[in-house]
C-alpha cells in the first residue's frame, strides 16, 4: 500500500494499525510511520477488503493521535518529523497536549541527553505530515 502524504511524498509498507485521526505503517525497512489522517492526500494499492465505519469499537474510536504520541513518549524512541512545508526536526517528544507536542530536539541515533538537547520546540499537530522512528 502507498499513502501520499502532504508535504512528506509517498509512504509505502503495511497499514498495521488505524485510530479515528492516524494511520500507522510499517515500512520495508522495519521502520515505522505515524500518519495524521490530515496530511494524507490519496491511497493506493487498497484491496477489496476493508472495514465499515464505526466498526472499531467504542474504546479504539477514542483513541486518537495524541494517544498514539503520548505513547511514543513513553516509550523516549528517537523521531524525525516531517512538516508539512516539507521541513524535517529530530529529537524526542517530551510532552503532548491538546493540539501540540513538545520535541526536544537533538540528532537522530542519539539518545535524549541534556548535552545533546539542541533546542525545544512546539510542535502543532496540524502541521505534521508524519512522524517516523527506526
């Protein structure tokens, strides 16, 4: 499957999991990538088979992309965002709240150190066009 995205080109892999506002994909290379429905553009390569709407249930029909982001903070895994005026930041969120995350920026591979922290920036979810961690 091949999701364009705005601002970011095409994400290839498999869908392996879908919120109410998020998609999440599994690259070739073992990556994975965090999808706001917002950004995305088209889809292609879809098969026939797909899920109604509203059939997720009502607790995964809650859990939206600041679920999703509150636990890759949990988890402190190293990410590079894309914007969608194609810009790229790396670094760790530290914090998410209602329409923003925090991101401590500081060079991908690199682990959160205060010695590595080169800035920290506000992050509004709208303008994310994906977020990726290896």
């Amino acid at each position: 499957m091949t999701i364009d995205v705005w601002g970011a080109g095409a994400v290839r892999g498999r869908l392996t999991s879908a919120g109410v506002d998020w998609l999440l994909v599994e690259e070739p290379t073992g990556g994975e990538v965090l999808v706001p429905e917002e950004a995305v553009t088209s889809v292609r390569g879809l098969t026939a088979w797909s899920q109604s709407p509203g059939s997720e249930g009502v607790v995964a029909g809650r859990l939206d992309l600041r679920y999703c982001l509150r636990g890759v903070a949990r988890n402190r895994a190293g990410v590079s965002v894309i914007l969608r005026d194609t810009s790229v930041v790396t670094g760790t969120i530290d914090r998410v709240g209602f329409d923003f995350f925090e991101l401590a920026e500081h060079p991908m591979g690199e682990p959160r150190r205060a010695r590595a922290v080169q800035d920290l920036r506000a992050v509004r979810l709208g303008a994310v066009a994906l977020i990726r961690s290896r």
